[in-house]
C-alpha cells in the first residue's frame, strides 16, 4: 500500500477440478499429511465410494457407473477435501511467490516489484513462470489440468506507473497470455488501475436487468413478495464485496444508488419522479454509501473478535491505552497507518479504512462483542445516520448496554 510498487496478478483456472479429484490420491493426502487412520479414514472411504451414476435418454436407463474420482457437488465437505487435496500446491508457491490466495478452485498468484527497475520486472516475470511450470506438473501428477488459454493476467498500477511497465505477456506451458484490462476474480471485476469501474458497471448491468424482469410482474406481487425477489436478484448483487467500493468517488457510488432507487420504487410501486428518501426510509434501506461502511466495520470487528482469517486481522493494529483513565479509552480504538503524502493508491484500502471508520463509531458500540447485537446496533447508528431521525449522536440506554455487555 502507498509504496509506489506494480502488482502482478495471475488467476488460475483448473479444468472440472472437483470432478478430476482421485478418491485414492485424496485418502493417501488425508492419511499421510493429516494423520487420519483407522475408523475416521474408514469413514471417509466409505463417503468417497460405492456411489453410482446413470444417464437417462428418451426414457432409456444406461447401465450404472461407478465412479473413482470426483468430490459431490453442492456438497458441505466437497469444498473442504478439495482443499486438503490441493494443499500441495501451496508448498509448490512457497519456493517462487511471497503469498498465494486459494479459495477452493480458484486461485490467485500475485507478486508485486517495483516499475522503476527492469531487472525487478524481469525477475517477478520468472519466478511467476516458473511457478506456473511447477503448479502445471503438479497438478497433471494429481489427476487435475490447468487450462492454460484460460489463465488470465492483470498488472495492477497507476496511470503514471503504465509507461513504466513493459510486460505484456506470461508464458503458461505452451500459451503465451496476454495481458488482460480486467478479469473476474470470485465474482469481483478487477481492473488494471483498480478503480472498480468495470466491476461498478457489471454489476448496475446486471442488477437492473433482473429488476426489469421483476417490474414486469410486480402488479401481481404482494409487497413482502416482491422485497423477497429484489433482496435475492438486485440487493444482493450490489451488495456483493462493495467493501470494494470504499473511498470511490460520488459520481461512481451514485451509479450503484441509482439501482437502489429505482428498486425502491418498484417495490413500492412508485413512479420514477417520486422523492426517494421517503420510499427508502420506509422500506430502512440505507443508502450505498452507508452499506459501504457497514461491510467495511463488520469485516473488521470479525477480524478483532477471532470470527476472521488470520491475514485480516494481522492489518489491524490495535491501539494501546494511554495513561489516562478516560470512558472513551474503555472500547477498542484502532491506529491507522502512516500515510504517504504522495501515494494515493492505499487510500482506499481495508488497513486504512478499517481504523477511520470503527474509530468514529460511538465507544457503545465498539464495546459490544456479541456478532447479532453488533449488528442489530449498527444497522440502527446507520439508519438515523442516514434519514437523521433523531441526532447524530447515538443514544443507548444504559441499562440496555449493560445487557448487551453481560
């Protein structure tokens, strides 16, 4: 963050990955790195085997299969022996790469180096190739395939950091990848300069063609109806990691506020001229902006309360108690990083957002542990924020603090 550095990111994409999964490659995993034997292998086995499989066509029942790899999708455990199956991977990273992000089947290598320095870029290039090579012959040893044509790549810079940079294409076993001006990383667009207006303009796409679909049938919805049908196609979708969104410009959070206006008013059934404040106040949808930083404190109260991974928790830094013995010294209260009076590019990101916003919080909130409670709180600070129902200022009764406290 703000160290004027050039980040290269490389999404991985592995061929049918939970349908290629070797049931004995993943017990021998299961017994040799994590100790299972006896009775808990036993069961394991008996979970990965004996299921069978038959393709029906025009009413004719093929004979039945009995399959020797694969995990059962949409399963609960499928995720979590896919992990275990390809942990090996992550040693393979360790010899080239500083960090690797895994989530199930989708990984992303990232390394940055700094643009000034050719011989920086030449060898954040080779070790990212040779990584790629390593991860290629481990995957084909464990019965999975990297789909090479698929691998896409983003260097992430600044506009002054463009000329700098000459890399334009990674090699991936016989493919050369170029470049790419954003990719999609765990439903995320990601551009080259990381200014989310991709991703902002997906996701209004994709929001207000399911809200025309909605509007097209709300004449013949009840209200709790048609709120149930908005939550699950649009609400959710400008939702989905707007912690992302944090310290963007007006002009591009309005773009996501206007799906929220017209959801409003189609859930109201109202005209397109009608005031919004009002219809969202009655609906208590708070605004963007406002949803922005609720995402953004409830990241971080996971991560001070041990309901985070340890990567998340390890950007904050909590702040020590001064000498005096002061009620507002009682919650936790976070130190924000130094800030380079030059850089830009770390403005926006969780290590500097997370402190800004908990600290402004009132001392009540932040001395609540209990995750429901928080959450109750801090939609209700939000929305007299938002429609100043009563001060700013948020008033708790005493002795329901206490209650939440105990």
């Amino acid at each position: 963050m703000n160290q004027q550095r050039v980040t290269l990111l490389i999404m991985l994409d592995l061929s049918a990955a939970f349908d290629t999964v070797h049931h004995g490659c993943l017990l021998s995993i299961l017994n040799s790195k994590l100790g299972l034997d006896g009775i808990a292998l036993q069961w394991f086995d008996s979970y990965l085997k004996n299921r069978s499989y038959r393709v029906s066509v025009n009413g004719e029942l093929s004979k039945l299969s009995y399959p020797t790899a694969g995990l059962p999708q949409g399963s609960c455990l499928g995720p979590l022996l896919f992990n275990i199956y390809a942990s090996g991977v992550l040693n393979i990273v360790k010899k080239h790469l500083p960090q690797i992000h895994c989530y199930v089947d989708d990984s992303q290598l990232y390394l940055s180096f700094n643009p000034d320095n050719e011989d920086d870029q030449y060898h954040a290039v080779q070790a990212m190739e040779n990584c790629l090579i390593d991860i290629r012959k481990w995957a084909k040893s464990n019965y999975l395939k990297l789909n090479d044509d698929k691998t896409e790549f983003v260097i992430i810079r600044t506009k002054q950091q463009l000329a700098k940079t000459y890399i334009s294409t990674i090699r991936v076993g016989n493919t050369d990848i170029v470049a790419s001006s954003h990719v999609r990383n765990l439903g995320a667009w990601f551009d080259e300069r990381f200014s989310t207006e991709t991703h902002i303009t997906k996701t209004c796409g994709s929001a207000f063609y399911h809200l025309h679909n909605i509007r097209r049938i709300r004449k013949y919805l009840s209200q709790d109806i048609a709120e149930t049908l908005i939550h699950a196609f649009v609400t959710s979708r400008i939702d989905y990691c707007n912690s992302l969104l944090f310290g963007l410009p007006s002009f591009q959070i309005s773009k996501i506020q206007r799906v929220q206006n017209a959801a409003a008013r189609v859930a109201l059934m109202k005209s397109k001229y009608c005031h919004i404040t009002p219809l969202l106040k009655e609906l208590h949808w708070p605004p963007v902006t406002y949803r922005i930083q609720f995402k953004v404190i409830l990241i971080t109260f996971r991560a001070l309360n041990d309901m985070a991974t340890s990567y998340i928790s390890s950007l904050l830094l909590v702040r020590q108690d001064t000498r005096y013995s002061l009620r507002c010294n009682n919650a936790i209260l976070l130190t924000p990083p130094l800030k380079n009076s030059v850089a830009k590019t770390g403005d926006r990101s969780f290590t500097m957002a997370a402190p800004i916003l908990w600290n402004s919080l009132p001392s009540e909130i932040r001395n609540i542990h209990k995750l429901e409670k928080f959450k109750q709180c801090l939609k209700t600070y939000f929305y007299r924020l938002a429609f100043q129902t009563t001060s700013l200022i948020y008033y708790f009764n005493f002795q329901t603090i206490t209650g939440f406290l105990a």
